[in-house]
C-alpha cells in the first residue's frame, strides 16, 4: 500500500484550534487491520528528526496588565479638637470646681448657722417648760389681757412667775421661726452644691473628651512642607508638616502613649507617595492630604469575567516588561465580583482580555524578583498565566502532528530505515514551548519522528 507524505499541521490558541494547512494524508485506513507502511514518499518538503521526550507541559493564558504598587491608601488630616477648644474646656472644668468650692463653703456656714438656731430653740424650749409649769401658764395667757381688763400683769403680788413665762413663750417661737429659716436655707445650699457637682464631672469629661481628641493643628494653621510625587518616605522621616512641626512616619500602631491627632501617621511599612491634594501653605483642614502605596510593586490584571475559572491564587506567571524583558510572578489574588471596564482602558480590560465591553475582574500578581521591575513607577505589561500543567508528559513539537483525511492526528515515527504512522491522541499544548502532550499504545518515550525542517 502507497501513500503520499501528508503535509503538517500548525496548532495554536488555549482552545486546542488545530488548523491543518496543507492535504492531509491520503491513504485508506492506514490503521486498520493490514500491515503499516513501511514508508512515505515524501511531498519534497525538507524534514528532520527529533525524539518523543518526557517533559512538563504547561498552558498559558496570554493577558495585558498593568505594572504599578500595592497597598493604594490617603494620610489624611484628622478631625480633631483645636488646641484653643481644649484650653476653654479645661477652663470651664476650675470655672466649675470654684463654683463648687463656693457652694460647699455657704451649705458648711449655714449648716453651722442651723445647728446654732436649733441649740437656742431647744434651750428655749426646757426654759419654758420650767418657767410655765403649774399655775405659771395661766397666769402667763392672763398676763397678756390689758390693764383694766381683769388681767392680773407681773405685778409683785404673783411673784413675776406669769411674765418670766410670757417672755420664755416668745423666744421660744422666735427661735423655732429662725431655725425654720436657717433649714430652709441649708436645703438651698444643698441644691446648689448637687448642680455644682453635676456642672463639674459635665465639665470634666468635656475635658476629657477634648483632650483625647486634641489635634496638633489650629485653626490658623498651614502646611509648610509637603512631599513630592514619587518619593519615599520610611519610618521616622517626615511625611509633611503643620506650622513647621513636622508629621512623621511610623511603623505598626501606638500602644504606650497618648498623641496629639495629626502628629504622626502610622503605616505597616515605607510608603511611596503617589499624588499631593494641597498646596504649600493652605490652610489644614481634615480631609485627605497624601496619597501613597507600599514600595511593594504588583501587577493589577483586569481579566475577562469568562476566564475567572482558569486562574487561582497561587498560579505561576510570566511578567513581560516594557523592554521585552521578562521576570517570574505569582497571582496573589482573584477577584469575585465582576465590574464594567473602564472606558479609559488601563490594565488590559475589556476587548483585551475578553469580550468587548464584557465585564472583568480583578487579578492580582506579586513580582517574584521585584528588583527586576527596576525604577518603573507605573507601566502597561503582559502577563501569561499557566492555567494547567501536566508533569512527565510524553511530548512532541506542535508540527510533528499529522492530520489524517480520516480525522485524528498521527506522528511519522522513523525506526531504522522505514517510516510508519503511529495514531496518537492530543493532550495539553504547551504554546509557550510549542509542544504538545501526546499519548497512544504505540508512543513512547525516545522514538524518533519526523518534522519539516526550519
């Protein structure tokens, strides 16, 4: 049996898209039930050899990105209590403690001015009860009847007992009406020692609140230092300042200590300022005055929604700078919530990456060796993702296939002196590579087969 040397085949895309480009072999069942040819004439293309090896295959997804830095975050200006409001509550705080004092010094003099009508009333009262004992009381309500109307008065004749106990009767209601008024006085006194004490501890935690929230800015204050786009700033080195009191960097969160709002910022680690919202010299108010990132860089992604699926967390990929240059990275995040692309472009969304104008999500890849980003602040990249891979995979080139007029591919294996086709079944492309994983009873790893020439 005879057979003309197919030509070969191109195989490109994720989507395993075989494209043949010439005539396919014309044969009539070459893998049926009769013997294999023991040869092709060939189509006088050039050929050569290569061997069927074990490697691993993996499969890319090739995406556009976006090189730039993690951690996006605004130091802002807070909203804290001017120094001036802290000053006038702390003033009303002695404001109140004086008032306090005042009260409590009236309630402890009239307090003494009411034990001192209370010890006269009760002398006065054992005073008449001695003095208007007996016929003495009588004679003390007839004393008070005028001269000439039977009343006897204190006339030597009764002993003068009638108006001894007459006078007793009315110091007696004078010093029982004083003691009234001296209590009635020290409950007033009372009151106002209570509204004192609540003026105070109101005061107090006004006080209280003011300076947990005292800012280190007035109302009068400027900046008179601010950073330029670009630069870095790492611990303890001034991010901008107020009235030339600088506001500096630290790491972590403070722990120890009270400080004023405003008077430093505290991040996880350096930062690199990306945009200034004020100008040198304006008035501080609360509001955002920096925005910065991490010095870590990160390729942002806006990949199609459809290929969500074909990348996870911890996929290895390969970064293409704007110099050609290459440099090994890590998906370190996928996003699950899908947003329309920007129609400013920018990270490689939308007709890029998917479908045009079809929704994307965000993917986030970590640089390996981010020494080799070099100085770039931020820059459009391609990133190709490995979606799968298949370690000791029998592999061959992609053009060592054969496609058959039957359908099904095959590979023109050389044993000796003689050719023959051996049908093979197609696994992962590797386009990267451009091999192919192959398998099938008759393949092995080291057989000899035959591709065009390049």
């Amino acid at each position: 049996m005879s057979a003309t040397r197919p030509r070969r085949v191109a195989v490109a895309g994720l989507g395993l898209v075989l494209v043949a480009l010439v005539v396919v072999l014309v044969v009539s069942d070459p893998f049926g039930g009769g013997p294999k040819p023991s040869g092709a004439s060939d189509n006088a293309s050039q050929t050569s050899i290569t061997t069927v090896k074990r490697e691993t295959l993996s499969s890319q997804t090739q995406v556009n990105a976006t090189l730039g830095y993690a951690g996006a975050a605004n130091i802002r200006v807070p909203a804290g209590t001017p120094p001036s409001a802290v000053q006038q509550a702390e003033q009303a705080v002695v404001s109140s403690e004086r008032m306090l004092a005042t009260a409590r010094a009236s309630l402890a003099a009239d307090t003494a001015t009411l034990e001192n009508a209370r010890a006269a009333a009760s002398a006065a009262r054992a005073k008449e009860a001695i003095d208007c004992a007996g016929e003495n009381a009588a004679q003390a309500a007839g004393s008070s009847a005028p001269s000439g109307e039977g009343g006897t008065g204190d006339s030597p004749a009764n002993g003068g007992d009638a108006s001894v106990c007459a006078n007793d009767v009315q110091t007696l209601a004078s010093d029982a009406q004083g003691s009234s008024a001296a209590a009635m006085k020290v409950q007033g006194d009372r009151a106002l020692v209570s509204s004192a004490q609540a003026a105070l501890a109101s005061a107090e935690s006004s006080a209280s609140t003011a300076r947990a929230s005292v800012a280190d800015y007035g109302q009068s204050s400027t900046f008179t230092m601010l950073p330029a786009v670009g630069q870095v700033i790492a611990q303890g080195q001034t991010l901008y300042a107020i009235g030339g009191r600088p506001v500096v960097l630290r790491y972590g969160s403070p722990t120890t200590r009270e400080l004023p709002l405003g008077s430093v910022v505290f991040e996880p680690g350096p930062v690199r300022v990306t945009s200034v919202m004020p100008e040198l010299g304006a008035n501080v108010t609360p509001g955002p005055v920096l925005t910065v990132t991490s010095t870590r860089p990160q390729v942002k992604i806006a990949l199609s929604a459809a290929q969500q699926s074909s990348v996870k967390v911890g996929d290895q990929v390969s970064i293409t700078l704007p110099d050609q240059q290459t440099t090994p990275g890590v998906v370190s995040s996928v996003g699950t919530v899908a947003k329309s692309p920007s129609k400013e472009g920018g990270g490689g969304g939308g007709g890029e990456n998917g479908e045009e104008g079809g929704p994307t999500i965000e993917v986030d890849v970590t640089p390996s060796e981010p020494q080799a980003i070099g100085h770039l602040d931020e820059a459009p990249v391609s990133v190709s993702i490995t979606t799968q891979s298949v370690p000791e995979a029998l592999a061959v080139p992609v053009d060592a296939l054969l496609a058959l007029a039957g359908g099904g591919y095959a590979l023109e294996v050389a044993e000796g002196g003689a050719h023959h086709l051996e049908a093979v079944t197609l696994g992962l492309f590797d386009d990267a590579e451009g091999l192919v994983q192959v398998s099938g009873s008759g393949v092995s790893a080291g057989q000899r087969v035959v591709v065009p020439s390049t």
